[in-house]
C-alpha cells in the first residue's frame, strides 16, 4: 500500500514555520510497511490544492492531508477535497455537537464560523478532536481514501496515533510489528559494518539503520497474520543484535529517549543527580526536565559558564583554571567532583568546551569540550573533538554527556552488583 | 519570478529528518520577492526525480533541490537534472581542485567516488562548498534554472545566504529591501487589528506579520530600482510601527533574537545575570549560552527543580514553601532575589510552574507559571497560564522569562535615566 503527504498551508510555503506534520506522519505510516514516494506542500489556494489532488490521486493509494480545517476563509482543504470528488458537503451531527461542548466548557461562544468545522464531504467519516474543534475526516473513494487532519501539531499527533494508527493498520490484511534498538557510542559506518551479513540477508523482518546527533537506531520490522506471529519473527533479530552491540543499546523501546534511559537508570540504582554546565549552558538539565519525573532524580543544576561560578559554586581550585585553564581534563573533573559535594547529589556530569565561533586556539580549537561524570567519588572524563557551528557542538556534547553518564553508571552497577 | 523547492532524501519520505531546508529556502526566497506554491520532497529515485522534475519545470521559473549531491550510488539529484535536460556530466575543474584539498586538508585519502562530486552538467555553473566536499550548481536553460544544493543544513544554509541570494537578487529586476519589527507583548490579533489600516492601504511596501512562540514579527518589504530608494520606501512604515507599538519592539533586525536583545541591554547598562529555573531546567540560560558572548553578562544559572534546592542553593525560605507551595508568586520572588544575591548578579531571573502533564490540581493546574525578575533588588513576579503540552509550556516559559526581563531592565534603564 502506498500514501503521500499533502501539507496545506501559505505559512508553510513562507518558511515561517518547520513541516514537522510531514515528518511525523511520514514516521508513523513507515511503522505500518505503508510506503510514502511523496510529501509536497501547497498554499490556501483552491485551484492549487485541486490540481495537487488531480496528480496525488493518480499516483497513491492513500492521501493523507493536513491543515487547512481551520474556521476561517482561508482554510479549504475539506473544499477542495469535496469539489475534487464532486461531493457537496453535509453536517456531521457529533461533530457540531462537540464543538457546542467545547465552546461550553471553555464559557466562550462559538462564532459563525465554527460551524464550518462540522461540515464534511458526504460519505465521509468524522475523526473526533480531543484537543481543538476541527474534526478529522476520513473519505473513501473508489480510486483513493483521503485522510484530512487539523494543522497543529498538538491536535494532529494524538488523532493520528489513536485514530489515524488503527485505522490504517485495519486497512493492511497482515500486522506489522516493530523493535528499535537505539545505539550509543558506536558510529553509524561501523555499526552498519557489523550487521551487514544481517542486511543482506534480511527478507522478514526488515532491518533499517537511522543515523541521530550521536546515536544510530535499528528498526526491526516484521509482517504476519498476527501480533504474535510478527512479534516471534523479530524477536531472535533484537536478540542478535543485543549479542553484537551488548551494553551499547540503551534501548529497545521506540518511545524511550536517551535522556529517558539514564533517569530510569538512576532510579532503579537510587542514584540523584547534578549537573554542571559551561558551553551545554543548561542544555543537560533541560533534556531532563523535559521527562516527567525529573524530581525523582534531579536534586539540582549548575550552569557555571564564567570561571567565578566554577571556583564559587562548584569549588573549582583557582589554581586549576590558572594551570589548566577553563577547557581542560582538570576543570571537568573539578566541576564534577565539586557539583556532587555542593549538591550532596550521588552523579554528576559535567561539561566544559569551546562551542565557538569564537574562542579557538591551535591548542584549544573550536569544538574541544571535555565531559565528566562522577559517580558515588569516581571521576571519569573524555575529550571529544566535535565539528559544526556553536549549535551543533553543544547538542552534540550534551549527547554525549547524557552518554558517558550512562556508561559510568552501568560501570558502578556492574562493580556493586 | 517564482520558484518551487525539492527536497531529494528518502530519509524525509521516512520521517527519520525534519525538513528544515524547505523552511529555510522558502523564507529567504520569500525575503526577496519570489513566490513559492509548492515545495515538495521525492526519494533517491531517479524516476520518480524524473516525474517530478516534469512536473516542477510545467509550473515553476526556478527549481531548488536540495540533497543528493554526495559521494554515494544513492545520490542522484544531479545526474536527474542532467538527464532531464539532456546533458552530459562533465568534470568542473575548480570543484576537483577544491575536493583534493578538501582531503588533504585533513589528511585523507578521497575514495573514487568522491571525486564524482567535481562532475556538473554541461554549461553549469559549479558553487563552491565551504562546509563539505559537494559543491552547488546553478544550471540556466531556456525554460527553467536549476539550483542543487547540498543536503546538509550547515552547508546548505551557509552556500545559500552568501552565493545563492546574491545570484536570485541578481535576476530581479529591481532591489528588495525589508525590516522585520520584532514585538513582544502583544497578542496576534490584537497586533493585526493595529495595523489593519496600515495592511489594507499597503502596495509597496508590503507589510506582514507572523506569530512565533511568544512574539509577533512584521516584516515590511519595499522594491525598487536601487536599495537607497527601497530603504526609503521602509522607513516611514517602520516609524509608524515604532509609533504604534512603542517600547514593545525590542528590534527592528531580523537576525536579532530575543534573547539576543536581552544581552544587548544588560551589556548597554552594564548589568550581570543569574538564572534560577524550576520547570524550565536550564532552558533559559541555555538559550542565553546559544548567543556568542554570553560570558560578557551571565554570571552562572542554577536549575532548581527540587524544594531542597530552591532551599539550599537560592535561599528560598522553607516556611514559604510550606505556606504558599513551590508554584507561587512568593517562591519565584524569593528565588529571583536569592539567586541574585547568591551570585552577586545584577538581575536575576527566576521561573516556576507546572509543566504536566502531571502535578496538577484544581487551584494550581497544568500551565499555571510564576515568573519573576530582580533588577538591583527590585523583584517584580507576573502569573501565567499556559495551554499546551510539557514542551509547549516550558518554552512559552523561557520566552515570557526573556520577555519580563527586558521589560525590567528597561524600567530600570528609565528611572536611572
């Protein structure tokens, strides 16, 4: 089965906002084996969005549409939908109902305009909205089924994982089942050097290697008559590949991030944690903090991006910055050592580099950043030698802190266990 | 003149990226007058590059792609456009020159494929890379232009800002010019409304407004035969901008950010800053540290996410905490003043809410943020509520956190006045 994409929306067109609807949706249906050769973007504009119609409808299966649903003149996609299979458009009775709720509950009034929304082309399948008033619409036709979908992406990911999902999956006469097991601090090139036997050979299930700032995924996809079945086909694959990568897999949940990894990792070891940060600037605690649960573990966060806030907050000696200087193997050390005592915490990282652009020297260039960690009184630090702009060096020293953090804690685990 | 955007990669059609390029590309094409209908994105497949080429070349004057241009079998943009066009690849000499020492630079040794990358359409024009060893090319023919660029956003951006601007600027005819009028503090709507006489009355300039997380940019774009008289044209209009909305425009450069401006202010009033964030984890401090020259003002940034901390590290009283709870104007207040205090700052700024999507209750429910800012003592708390995901509100969060800050600093910079 095959789909594409069609983003509706001028902002778009301007750049003023990122397509992430695209990339979402794009995700979510290759999860299903649904294969997507499309994605295209076009305006409000009527005349636009119908002769994109005319060439996505002689080419996929599935054309799945966002934006557009809106309350305003502007927004016609479900239009334009409805004009191009000649189908007028008729009131969806739960729909009106649900934004009469919503306005209800919200003790607004619905403007005139709001109405429009429960419209749909006749024939069609409202998609209740749980977090705004345009409903989904899914229209079957003979030649293609059509799949519109709100515009922002709050209202748009949680219809389409819980409605949108299902849905296509019932479409597919088998189920797809897949793994991914997430990998760190093995490169992409060496990581596809050690499972190229497996790629080659692979039929069912699939393998598919995504390379991430510092981490590679493997997805392990399978097709059979049944969960069970399709989950007893991948099962020996995620088993190799625990074999070959061993304890550089943090994961094998799709929905679990790196960040994710080390906190449940500090909870099943009782372990709180600090961070201290100079060039990272808060960029650690912040991945953090952005996993509910962060208080179970997080006591606290420095960001010492001046020397004064080294020595006083963290303790680093003053004679360490004079000898070594701010980016060195010492001051990292220092800094973790030192954010664990001031927080009383039982692991801290800690970072310390030159993001650039300015700064560099021949002996200190832009992109050196050394990492620590220190668990329970042991202090481990790397040097890294990162490439990019100001951006780019950061998140990749917060990777690899969140990284090394993770090493270091295994490595505790493994010597009290 | 107008323009249509292809991105070649099926790790789009996979979702594995977001595509920022086609953000990027259509907001400056936008800055220079050319309109774009579609953008759209296709495989590393030459014939569905061949169908889409056809189609893009019926409807579009100019046609960017961005993407395979690398070393690899898979990449095959370029010998696309060559095959749509009818022409040889031939090597480009400079481009040979500039991949050898490229390699030599870094003491590698090219493999044969690389220097696949010197190879250009016959009668195109090659466009140096200097972040990577692929580099652009500008090919004209008598229906289209073409522009291949580099996948890679660190070089993408860079070849298009400083070679591919100047070259589309030189195919119009006149000169455009635009100021963007950066404003916080008011709302979308209400902003429109404030200018809606302005909006209706415009033809050149032309004037437009979009919502970021927090803000309103509006972006007044004059043409004409040179850029003095364009200048010309914008002025007034960005006079009676500043007229309407005052002190809430805290620039008038579109590459000035708010966090930027922030900066700029403390650095003009020679003021340091702290950080004290609860649920936002750092994001403010590493927004600041995203900015060169943060070590010029911020003194450190403390993440205090557990009561102990807000306690131990800013000196929040624990009978406050028990009495009002650590989502309250009084606990961002006490730590807005004790972070300054702790670290000797200037101003500080200080936020704490809940963030979800649990930890919320009927009298303090998901969203509601206590922001606050001491200036040399004076401590000002504003209450907020956020609608939204975890994410959402922690970055509308360190937002508003930016924008109360230029606020106090600017009450401050006029009662000193």
């Amino acid at each position: 089965m095959n789909a594409e994409i069609i983003c509706v929306g001028t902002e778009l067109l301007l750049g003023n906002i990122v397509n992430t609807n695209a990339a979402f949706i794009s995700e979510r249906i290759s999860r299903l084996g649904i294969s997507c050769y499309n994605q295209c973007v076009v305006g409000d504009n009527m005349d636009r969005c119908l002769a994109q119609l005319k060439e996505s409808s002689s080419r996929s299966e599935i054309i799945i549409l966002s934006g557009g649903l809106g309350p305003t003149e502007d927004d016609m996609t479900k239009e334009a939908v409805a004009k191009f299979n000649r189908l007028p458009l008729v009131e969806d009775k739960k729909s009106r109902k649900a934004i009469e709720e919503y306005f209800a509950k919200r003790k607004m009034e619905p403007t005139a305009n709001n109405w429009k929304q429960a419209l749909v082309p006749k024939g069609a399948k409202a998609v209740p909205n749980a977090n705004g008033t345009a409903p989904g619409i899914i229209l079957e036709t003979k030649s293609c089924t059509y799949i519109l979908l709100p515009g922002p992406p709050f209202e748009l990911e949680p219809m389409f994982e819980k409605q949108i999902m299902p849905y296509l999956a019932s479409l597919q006469s088998g189920v797809l089942y897949s793994k991914t097991v997430k990998i760190v601090g093995v490169g992409e090139s060496r990581a596809e050097t050690m499972i190229m036997d497996m790629i080659d050979a692979q039929t069912n299930p699939t393998i598919a290697t995504y390379a991430k700032a510092g981490e590679v995924h493997i997805r392990v996809t399978s097709y059979a008559s049944d969960k069970k079945e399709a989950a007893k086909l991948v099962k020996p694959v995620v088993k190799e590949l625990q074999h070959r990568f061993g304890s550089s897999i943090y994961t094998t949940d799709e929905n679990v991030t790196l960040e994710r990894a080390v906190m449940d990792l500090l909870v099943s070891e009782s372990l709180s944690l600090c961070t201290v940060e100079s060039c990272t600037g808060g960029l650690i605690s912040s991945r953090i903090v952005s996993e509910s649960g962060a208080s179970d573990i997080l006591k606290c966060g420095f960001v010492t991006y001046s020397n004064e806030s080294k020595t006083e907050l963290v303790g680093v000696k003053k004679s360490t910055l004079d000898k070594y200087g701010a980016v060195s193997e010492q001051t990292a050390a220092e800094m973790a050592k030192g954010g664990a005592k001031a927080s009383k915490s039982d692991v801290c990282i800690s970072v310390t580099g030159i993001a650039g652009p300015g700064g560099g020297t021949k002996a200190k260039p832009v992109g050196l950043v050394y990492i620590g960690c220190c668990v329970r009184g042991k202090v481990t630090v790397k040097e890294f030698r990162f490439s990019g702009n100001r951006n780019k060096i950061r998140i990749l020293s917060a990777t690899n802190a969140l990284i090394l953090a993770r090493e270091c804690i295994l490595e505790y685990k493994n010597k009290i266990g």
